[in-house]
C-alpha cells in the first residue's frame, strides 16, 4: 500500500502543472491532475482496516461532508433566488457556454461542479495525508514546469512556430487550452512562456509559488530556472505579483534579505531597460493595458462593467448564494461574488487568507506563506481561473505545515506553588 502510495503521488506530483492535456480527448476536464484527484479517494478508503479509521481519514471526511454541505447549501439559494425572481437574463455576456440559455441549472452548474469537487480532493489529501519526504516530488513538477516551458521557448526562437505537443484541449469556439502568444522585443517576436498552462497570467499563479518554494528549500537551479520562465513569460500580472513578494519577503524578515533584495534589483533592472530600450513593449504590457487601450485591458474594463450592471439588478438572494457555481467565468473575485455570492466570496477568502496570515515567515514556512500570498495577489489583479490544480495543492500543503507549525510551537507552561511554598504565603 506504501509502495502504491508513493507512486500515485510522485506521478499526481509531477502531473500538477498539466492543465492543456486531456486523458480523454472527447471529455472535457479529464486532465491528469483532475482523474488522479478522483483516484485518491480510493487510496482514502483504503487506509481503512478492518472498521479501524485512522483520525486524519475521520478529519478528512468531516472536511469533506462540510465543502458538500456549503456546496448544497449555495445551490439551492442560488436555484431558489433564480426561480422566484424569474430572471431571464443576467445582464451580460461572459458566461461559461454561452450558447447555453438555461437560467435555472445550467449544465454548466454540474461541469464547473466537478473541477470544484477535484480541487477540493487535491488540496484535502495535501492537507491531512502528505508526508515530508512527498516534497520532493513537488519539486519535480515544478522542474516540469519550467522545462517545458524553457523547451517551449526556445523551440520557438530556432523554429518560429510553437513547440507545444502536450495540448488536446479545446474550448468553446475551438480555442486552445494552452494559447501561445507572442511579444516583439525590437522587432524580434518572442514566445511568451505559458509551459503547459492556458496562457501567461494562468501560468504566473503557478510559477511564483513553486518560485518562492524552491527559494526557500535552497533550489538554486531550479530557482533560476523559474525566475528565467516569470520574466519571459512578460506576464504583467506575474511581473506585479514577483515584485509584491519580493518585497514582503524582503522586508519581514532578515533571512535571506540580501538574496530576495537581489532578485528584487534584479526584476527592477529589466524592468527600466524594457522602458528605455523597448518602450512599445513596455508601453503595451504596462500602461496601455491598465488605460484599457490594448486588447487585454479593454476586455478586463469590460468585466468590471458588466458586473456592474448586473450586481445592480441583484436579489437578496443572489447577493447571498450568487446566481449558481459555475455561471459566468470572470476574475476570480467577480466570478465568485457573481456565482456564489456573499457567503462563498468569504468562505474563499477565509480559506486562503488564514495559512498567509497564520504561517510564520522562517525557512520552512515562508515558501508557502509567501506563495499563497502571490495566489491571492494574482486573484486581485487579473487571475480568472479558480480552478488550478498547483493553487489546491499549495492550499492543502499550506494547511499541513500550518498544522506542523502548531504542533511544534511549545505549550505555556504554568507553574504551580507546592503546598509547603503555599503554607509559607502569610495570611491575614
């Protein structure tokens, strides 16, 4: 069972990063980190022996029964906000399958269901059945990650065509999973790398934890080999997100300050000579796509428009459960005020803050805590995929070394006057 164990995660592990990749290629979201999620169940129940359940499968259970309650709970407020307001329209366009005119129980609602339900299996096992000596194999899909990544690019500078054979996955329309995009550095295009992610912005929320994580884990090589895969992803959500952590790593600590500084001066330092040697690229990553001139930022003016409008037009009920899970697809912040309302925009946030707040930032520690800080950034700014499998495992393994963390914090001790010390205290 060990060996078994051992296996399936080094293979889940190594698999994370692989979001363009279908098992099944008529079956949409049958990437290999979702179907190895839905295969862990199986190595849950049996660790099971003979009616004997071990305390983290009990913890894992409950856990689960409470993310299954609050799901039922969303769906039938928001169904029920929808039935009796007899809505007809939402206001707007940016809906997942827009084709699809159902108002109550869209297909969608199942679909989007299912990537939720893999997340939560992913960052549930993380979270209550890792084991340290598993780290390792972390690392080795972030190792995949960035070469996938490096081959991709540079296949692209020596052939000028993309190099991408691992993606199957089409979308809506027949866009591709893994959208290989360009940038023209002085007349010179230049692949922007993605490795096996949808595009750029989805592949900073996966670069930059594994980044911090290899950084605080001493991984030089495997650092540099990420930093290299941020900055020519020209991402302007990663290049913000890199610097805001770098600079809280920097300055609340005193470890390691010189190194993260470094890198700080460092991003700073390209950054300045893309302004002065490259300033339509800059322009065009930076201030263009934040006065919404270029494609990128009028689509994003766009969304905030849109769910404008349309939290206008809301009920109380849907200001409470949303409209339905899996609805419309928006920043990550919109789409979950718009699909799950007040009380799953909390919850979302609750889950992820707590193990920024709470983790300490030592060695050990800080990767993860700065990580999921950079997720929560990247959501802020302009992330719109909420179902990444790399994001749930960093929230499981947060929760673990939070949970480590707890444990090795020593416990107040109190010190209690023996009855003869108590004999000598005078009395009036």
């Amino acid at each position: 069972m060990r060996r078994i164990e051992e296996i399936f995660v080094a293979t889940w592990c190594v698999a994370m990063p692989m979001t363009g990749t279908l098992l099944l290629p008529w079956v949409q979201g049958t990437i290999p980190p979702y179907m190895l999620a839905f295969g862990s169940v199986v190595l849950v129940f049996l660790k099971i022996r003979s009616w004997n359940v071990p305390p983290t499968v009990v913890r894992y259970l409950v856990t689960f029964s409470f993310v299954f309650f609050l799901w039922l709970l969303l769906l039938a407020g928001s169904q029920l906000g929808l039935a009796i307001s007899d809505r007809r329209d939402f206001g707007f366009v940016y809906m997942v399958d827009p084709g699809d005119f159902t108002v109550v129980l869209r297909s969608t609602l199942f679909t989007q269901s299912l990537y939720l339900l893999a997340c939560v299996l992913i960052a549930l096992y993380f979270r209550y059945f890792f084991q340290e000596r598993w780290m390792r194999y972390v690392f080795w899909g972030a190792y995949f990650l960035a070469i996938y990544g490096i081959y991709e690019w540079l296949f692209f500078l020596v052939f000028r065509e993309s190099g991408d054979f691992l993606v199957n996955r089409t979308f809506f329309g027949g866009h591709t999973a893994s959208w290989s995009q360009l940038v023209s550095f002085g007349g010179i295009d230049l692949l922007r790398i993605k490795s096996t992610m949808a595009e750029p912005s989805v592949f900073a929320a996966a670069v930059i934890p594994y980044l911090f994580l290899a950084m605080d884990r001493g991984k030089v090589v495997l650092s540099l080999m990420l930093l290299f895969t941020a900055v020519f992803s020209t991402s302007t959500s990663c290049y913000i997100a890199l610097t805001a952590c770098l600079l809280i790593r920097s300055f609340r600590t005193g470890e390691l300050r010189g190194v993260y500084l470094s890198l700080l001066v460092f991003v700073g330092v390209f950054l300045c000579c893309m302004d002065v040697f490259y300033p339509e690229s800059f322009r065009d990553l930076f201030q263009d796509k934040f006065n919404g001139y270029n494609e990128s930022g009028a689509l994003r003016l766009n969304d905030l428009a849109s769910v404008e409008d349309l939290l206008q037009t809301f009920s109380p009920a849907n200001w409470i459960f949303g409209v339905g899970v899996g609805y419309a697809y928006l920043q990550v912040p919109d789409a979950l005020l718009v699909n799950s309302g007040l009380l799953g925009l909390g919850v979302f946030l609750w889950v992820f803050i707590k193990p920024a707040w709470f983790l300490p930032m030592t060695p050990g520690y800080a990767g993860l805590k700065i990580g999921i800080m950079g997720i929560l950034i990247l959501c802020a700014i302009s992330l719109t995929e909420q179902y990444i499998p790399s994001t749930w495992m960093f929230l499981g393994l947060a929760y673990y070394k939070l949970e480590e963390y707890r444990k090795s914090r020593p416990k107040p001790s109190f010190h209690v006057l023996e009855s003869e010390t108590l004999s000598e205290i005078p009395t009036s």
